[in-house]
C-alpha cells in the first residue's frame, strides 16, 4: 500500500519556490540558495519529486569541454499539489476567535 | 610466499573496488580537490541514477570559491550515499546481510582474541589483523558499490549461499571421510559449478558480461564471508577441537601456552585464508563465466 504522508517543510519550500514562476526552469544550485537547503538535503528532495512525477527536468547543454547543467520546473502534477498544500494549510488554520460585543 | 599471495589479492580487491568507483564518475576531468570528491561520489550512484550524478557535477562547475564546493560537494556525496536505486528489489536486503555479516565476522575475532588473549602475541598476528580488516571492509565496500551499480541481489546471494555450502560440505567431507578419494573428487568438482551458474544466469538475465560478473562478485563476497563465519564460528564454539595430526604435532614449537589456543588461532587463520581464497576463486570462475556467456550471447546465430 502506498503511503500518504505530508511533505516535509524543506519539501514544501522547494515546491513553493519552483510554483513562485512555474513555467520558468531552475538551477540546482540556485534553488539549493534561494531555499536555504544543502545540496544534500536538496538533491534527495529533487530526486523524490522527480520519480514522483512532481518534478520534470531538462539538460541545458554547457560551453565546450564543461557539463552540461539539469533544470527543473514543476509538472501539472506537482502544481496541483502546492495548491492542495495550500487548501489543507489554510483548513489547518485554527478559526479566528468572534470577540463579543459586550467585550469590545 | 603466503604474504605474496595475500598481497596480490589484496591488491586486486583494491583495484576492482576503485575502478568500479571511478569508472562513472570520470566522463569530465575532475579539476581540484571537491571535483575529484563529487567524481569519486558520482561512481557510487546506482545505475539509473547517474544523471543526477551529472547534474551535480555540473552545478559544482558554477560554484567559483573554494569553501563553498567544498560545501556542494560534500553535501553532494551525502545525498549519492542517501539515494536509493530506483528498483531496488533484494538489493537493500543483500546490502544489510553483507554489512551484518562483515561485523558479526569481525565481532567473532574480537571474541577469539578477548578469551584467547595469548593469540595477539602469536607472530604476525598484527599484519593478519589489519590485513582481515582491509578484507572485511573492502568486501563490503564492494558490496554496496555493487548493489547500487545494478547487480542482482537475489541471485548473487543464492549463488553466493550455494558456492558457501559447496566449499562447507567439502571441507567436512575431506575432514569425515578423508580416505574415501572418489566422493571427494565429485564434491571438487561441484566447488565451480554455482559461481559458475551465477555468472551465466546474470549475463543471460542481464543481457550484458557486466551485468553477470557484478551478479559474480557480489555472490563471491557472499560466499567468503558466509565460509568465514561457519569457520570461525565452529572454531570458537569448539574451541579449535578435534585437533588434527598436524596440530598436535606442531602446538610444542607454537610458542603458545596450551593446545585450545594454538587450535583456535590456526582455525581463524585458516578462515581468514579460506575468506580470501573462497571470495577470489568464486569471483573469478563467476566472471569467466559471464564473459564467455556475454561472449556466446554477441556470437552471430548461424544462417542455413
């Protein structure tokens, strides 16, 4: 049986911060920067994403005698799960106390 | 002569281990110190995750000061260690027996050596020490750079169990029935027959003479220590008895102070010889084997 557990904080970082511009391919190193993540919490993430089908990822072929570099951007998968992220985070919230108008 | 022959087969589990380490991770020439770690990382990714592999060795190449690929780097080779394969099957299974048993082996002659101290002073129990050590470690090593490299767990770990009882029934026979030649000469036989399945079977179920022999080597670490751990084990629960004729004869020019440890001493010296002996025959016949099945599989079918 598949296991549905929530994602991890670090998880949820990355998929926000690939769904801020979703159609716009990410280094890497960048992503690793702007989310504050090593590239050894990062890269297990990316991968995890990636056989997940959340995450689809393109070579940017380098200059001669240099490797070529991985971009990533999220699929139409992965940004319905930032927005069924979002939905639960905001149902989650603890409802907002009705002062009295005797209180007031 | 018998720390020549263990000097070449050290050398030789040395070689394979780092070839198969570096042959994944040398496609662009590492330029400093990070680079070569990520490179030497990069070869211990399972198969079918090389490209993200690359994909690091590639962002390394846009980090310009010198702390931060170091940084990159080693976060980099945390998550190659991290990564599972993608179809991991008995891999992951293989890999803990493996690392299980190359502890229990070593907790065994810190056993030995703890209730027979007076073994540390034999000669040149030091050098076989460190040498078994550099075994064990390197045979798991091997193990999990070989798992992750794609070779099939369930069969390298029949393959190695079969080539292990192999090797244990013919010692106990040539110890039980030790005049009756031609019994014998059928268990010898028998001795090549399961590595020499497990590379064929490999080649034919992987397609390619690298897909067997890693099936091979993996079920010839298998098989070593399996052996070793019989051995040891037996050697210690019994505390080296039955003697043979040969160490009694010897035990009053040992130099050690009673007959239990001159036996367990000479018994784990033989398992540490049989480990060594067992793992390299069993990976060399497996091998041979896959190459000629590769070989046999590229040959052009016939025309009539």
């Amino acid at each position: 049986m598949k296991r549905n557990r929530s994602p991890s904080p670090q998880v949820v970082r990355v998929m926000h911060a690939l769904a801020a511009e979703p159609s716009r391919w990410r280094y890497g190193y960048d992503l690793g920067a702007e989310v504050d993540l090593k590239s050894g919490s990062l890269y297990p993430i990316l991968v995890r994403l990636a056989d997940r089908g959340l995450l689809e990822a393109t070579w940017e072929p380098g200059p001669p005698g240099k490797p070529a570099r991985h971009l990533y951007r999220l699929t139409a998968a992965g940004l319905d799960q930032v927005a069924q992220l979002a939905t639960e985070a905001v149902a989650q919230r603890p409802p907002v106390p009705h002062r009295r108008w005797k209180e007031a | 002569m018998g720390s020549l022959v263990l000097v070449l087969i050290l050398g030789s589990l040395t070689v394979v281990t780092l070839a198969r380490l570096r042959r994944r991770g040398a496609r662009t020439r590492p330029v400093d110190a990070p680079a070569r770690l990520l490179a030497w990382a990069v070869g211990l990714l399972p198969a079918d995750r090389a490209d993200w592999g690359q994909a690091m060795v590639g962002e390394l190449e846009q980090v310009r000061q010198r702390p931060k690929r170091w940084r990159f780097a080693a976060g980099c080779l945390a998550a190659t260690l991290l990564l599972p394969a993608r179809r991991a099957g008995a891999g992951p299974l293989v890999i803990g027996l493996v690392v299980a048993a190359a502890t229990a082996g070593a907790a065994l002659v810190a056993y030995g050596l703890l209730r027979y101290p007076a073994i540390i002073a034999g000669r040149g129990t030091w050098a076989a020490l460190i040498a078994f050590a550099a075994v064990v470690a390197g045979l798991a090593l091997l193990a999990v750079v070989l798992v992750r490299q794609g070779a099939p767990g369930g069969l390298a770990l029949l393959g190695g169990l079969g080539t292990a009882g192999v090797w244990l029934l013919f010692g106990y026979a040539a110890v039980t029935y030790a005049p009756t030649r031609p019994a014998l000469s059928w268990l010898l036989l028998a001795l090549p027959l399961a590595p020499l399945a497990v590379g064929a079977a490999a080649t034919r179920r992987g397609r390619t003479g690298a897909a067997g022999r890693r099936a091979a080597l993996l079920s010839a670490v298998v098989a070593g220590l399996v052996l070793f751990l019989a051995l040891a084990g037996v050697a210690l629960l019994t505390a080296g008895g039955p003697y043979d004729a040969g160490q009694l004869r010897d035990f009053p020019g040992s130099g050690f102070p009673d007959m239990a440890t001159y036996a367990v001493s000479d018994n784990l010296g033989t398992a540490m010889s049989l480990l060594l002996l067992a793992s390299t025959v069993t990976a060399t016949l497996g091998c041979a084997s896959a190459t000629v099945a590769a070989w046999f599989r590229r040959a052009p079918a016939p025309t009539a």
